[in-house]
C-alpha cells in the first residue's frame, strides 16, 4: 500500500504535506485496517526514500486533525471515528426502476451561458508571444511582500479580529486605505458610509444595476464597450442604448437624453483606449443634470497612468451625486484576488450593502485584510511605480513595433494603460487572425466581441503588453503583421 505513495520534489506542495494528504486518502479509502499499525516513521522513511522527519511531522499533523490515535508503545492507528463520518452508499430502491432526465432549458429562466463573453485560454502563459488582456506578469508581482502581508493577516490576533462573522460590515483598515490612499489620488473624498467593498468591479457593476433598472429603464453602454456590463445589463428587463464612441471618449449624442443610467470608462476608454478631455465631462455632467440620469464611472487601469497630472475623476467633478464610482485593484494588484470597491451617495451603498449580503454576505475578511496591510505599508504604491516603469517600456516597444509593421493600424493611447486597440485591413477577419496566430504561438484577442450590432467589424483586435516581456514585443509584432499579410 505505501509502496504507491508518489512524492515528488516537483510539485508546489512539500514532500510533507503530499505524505500527508496521500495518507489521509488511503485511509478515508479504507485501505488501512483498524488493527493494523502503521509503518515506523524510520522504516516509511526509508521505503519513501525522504528524511524521517518529515514522516514523523506528517503523523504528528494527522494526529492533531483526527486521523490517527496514538497508542504508547504501539504505535499510530486509523482513528475510526474519522470512518464513520464518511456517508455509505445507499442501496437502490426496488421501486425506483424509471429515471427521468430534467429539461433543463425549460427549467432555466435565464442563460447566461449564451451570452457571448470574452474567452481567455487557462494556459495563456505557455504562449511565446502572449497578447493578452487583464492578465499580470508574475514576474513584476511582489511575491516576498504580498506573502508577508498573508502571513500577518493570519496572525493569531488578526484571525481573532477578522474571523467572526461580520455580517455586512468591510475590513475598517481596508476601508480606511481605500478611503485616504486609494480615492483621494483620483480627487475622490468619500466618507466610510459612501464605500462599499466589492468582489471585483463586476459585482459592483450587477449590484448597481440591479438596484437602478426597472422594466422601462434605459442603459447606456460604450459602443464598442465592456463586454461584461453589456452582458449585464441585459439580464435585466430594461432595453440597452449603445452609445457611440470617438477619439475622446463617449460621445455626447442626443441618445444620451432618453438613457436613465450610462456606463462610461472615461479615463481609459475599454477597449479603444482613449481618455475623456475634462471640458467633455463637464458637459457630461451638465448632460446628466439637463436630463435627469445617472452615471457608471469605471475608473478601470486609472494607476497605470504615464502622464504626470492625470484628468481628475468624473467622479471629483460631480457636485449632484450623479456619478457612481467604481474601482478595482485587478489591474495592479491580480485580478484573482477580485477585490474592487463602490462609491455613491450614502442611501445607495446602504441599499448595495444589503444586497450584498443577500449575494456573499462581504468578501472573505482575510482577504481584505491582507489587501488592507499591503495599502498601508505602502508596497501597493511601490507596486505601481514598479508596473508603471515596466508598462511604459512596453508601451513604447510595441508602439515602435505597430508603427513599422502595422503603420495607421492604431493610435496610441494617451493615457498609458495595458493594451494597443489595433485596426487592421478592411478585408481582415481578426477571428481567423487569432487561430492562425495561436498556431504560431501569437496570443491575440479579436475585438469583435467589444461592439453590440448583430454585424460587429471584423477587423479589430486588442494587444495586451501587461503579461509580455518588452523584448518579445517586436519579434511578435513582426511575425503578427506577416500572418495578417497572408490572409487579408
């Protein structure tokens, strides 16, 4: 039995923890009897060919959770209270000879699933020349600093802080970052009633319209736009307004006037990148007022900015509590983590509060905590200064790239950001640009999807410089533009 044990040096886990978890499924198997000892650390050691200690602290830790019973002079033993936890297969009842198979699509009364949504390959980081949006560079992650910050946050007295149920209360230090480091630098002021800490953006983006669309409402969305909150708002029983966008943003059409709630991402446009000038949102403000809606501000990728005096926030320039405001630590910190935060008028995050507890209660307290210590030890400021050196490298190295191979395919963004909005050849179909570039090992995303008609062009596609190393950039652009010179 033990002789099938396979511990590998390879594996992330230690040999310790794998000893461990191998022996406690054998013993849930029910391959051990209860009678029977278990091998001597020092001879398991030696048929395991590792160190005796770390047989002898894997028993130690399979005593301490129940495994196993120590009996003096004997020896380890299954414990066989931790068999009779486990549930018995019940016998089939005589009686039930028909099984009958749900309809599920008659069950349902919705499909998210069929929504078209933006799809990122799991082994994205295997590409040599990985394009990619929204994803980290591991190498840029402040691994030995967000390691400290965990470990601190599960100190014995951080868990006896952040362990009990809060209801629907936020992490206090992680709200107080949020509200003196994080808003103020966007020219946000907010009291801690006016914050609400978030799943990521996308929770706060299906909270707000949950709350603020009914069955005759109208949102406004970016044209093209954020695939996700296009796909949101139409799970909702209102009608969706696509908005049309230029070189500065949303523009300022008389559509605008029968929308009761607009999305916008005005400090860097998704996905063409371009940044709303501040005379532009005053009068999307003075729009908002005239005609009585309400605002979305995404203020997505808004840290990595390359200029010195970045455009305050809509949300800073808002006197009328128009604007609700939502930020996300995705794009610097990891978007795994899916931290985000709201801001609004204190009778909506109250309104937002509850239903988020109703949905998740509050985002998991360790998490937040540690994300709290790694706003206040100033390793998140760090971490920007840090991303915002290398992106700006990138930025420039597939700028030249674009403008030797792919002259007049793209703009380049003016705010800074992550990513090239590239146009190409008329004739070009960027879907079949991006199996043939897979083929090729070129991730790249068609930007098809970005846009809300039945015929969305073709001919667009998005290129992430967030998860590439810089000298990559070049040799990838170059190899790019001679595949689109094959097919289109």
């Amino acid at each position: 039995m033990f002789q099938l044990f396979h511990l590998s040096a390879d594996k992330s886990t230690n040999l310790q923890q794998q000893l461990r978890e191998q022996i406690a499924q054998v013993i849930l198997n029910g391959n051990i009897p209860l009678d029977n000892p278990l091998p001597s650390s020092r001879k398991l050691a030696k048929q395991l060919n590792i160190a005796r200690n770390t047989v002898v602290l894997a028993y130690e830790h399979l005593l301490d959770d129940g495994y196993l019973l120590a009996r003096e002079r004997s020896g380890y033993y299954v414990n066989p209270a931790i068999l009779g936890r486990k549930v018995e297969t019940p016998r089939a009842h005589p009686d039930e000879t028909v099984v009958t198979q749900q309809d599920w699509s008659q069950r349902l009364v919705m499909q998210p699933s069929q929504q078209r949504n933006m799809s990122k390959p799991r082994d994205w980081q295997n590409y040599k020349y990985p394009f990619i949006y929204g994803q980290f560079d591991p190498a840029l992650f402040p691994t030995a600093n967000w390691r400290e910050c965990c470990r601190d946050a599960v100190s014995i007295p951080a868990i006896r802080d952040w362990a009990s149920d809060r209801f629907d209360n936020d992490d206090p230090l992680l709200m107080e970052q949020i509200r003196t480091r994080l808003l103020p630098r966007r020219g946000v002021w907010a009291s801690p009633e006016q914050i609400l800490v978030t799943v990521g953006a996308q929770h706060a983006l299906y909270m707000l319209a949950r709350l603020l669309l009914r069955s005759d409402s109208v949102m406004g969305i970016e044209e093209p736009g954020y695939v996700d909150v296009r796909n949101i708002a139409m799970l909702n029983p209102s009608r969706v307004q696509a908005l049309a966008v230029d070189n500065q943003g949303l523009m300022l059409s008389d559509e605008l006037n029968g929308c009761d709630l607009i999305y916008t991402t005005p400090s860097h446009q998704c996905p063409s990148t371009v940044t709303m000038p501040l005379e532009r949102r005053y009068e999307l403000l003075q729009r908002a007022n005239e005609h009585d809606f309400l605002i979305i501000e995404d203020d997505y990728e808004s840290e990595t900015n390359f200029k010195r005096n970045p455009i305050p926030a809509l949300k800073s320039l808002d006197k009328n509590d128009r604007v609700l405001y939502v930020g996300s630590l995705s794009k610097t910190l990891a978007p795994g983590l899916r931290v985000g935060y709201l801001v609004g008028p204190e009778a909506l995050i109250r309104e937002a509060r509850a239903l988020r507890r109703l949905m998740v209660r509050h985002p998991a307290a360790n998490n937040q905590r540690s994300v709290a210590l790694f706003l206040e030890r100033g390793y998140h400021d760090a971490l920007v200064m840090s991303l915002m050196r290398a992106y700006e490298e990138r930025h420039e190295q597939m700028g030249a790239a674009l403008r030797e191979y792919l002259p007049e395919s793209s703009k380049e963004p003016s705010f800074g950001g992550s990513c090239y909005w590239v146009k190409g050849p008329d004739s070009l179909d960027a879907r079949r640009l991006q199996k043939l570039a897979g083929e090729h090992d070129i991730l790249i995303e068609p930007g098809d999807i970005h846009f809300f008609g039945e015929q969305p062009p073709l001919n667009y596609f998005r290129l992430g410089y967030s998860s590439i190393p810089a000298e990559r950039i070049r040799p990838g652009i170059k190899l790019l533009a001679e595949l689109i010179q094959q097919i289109s």
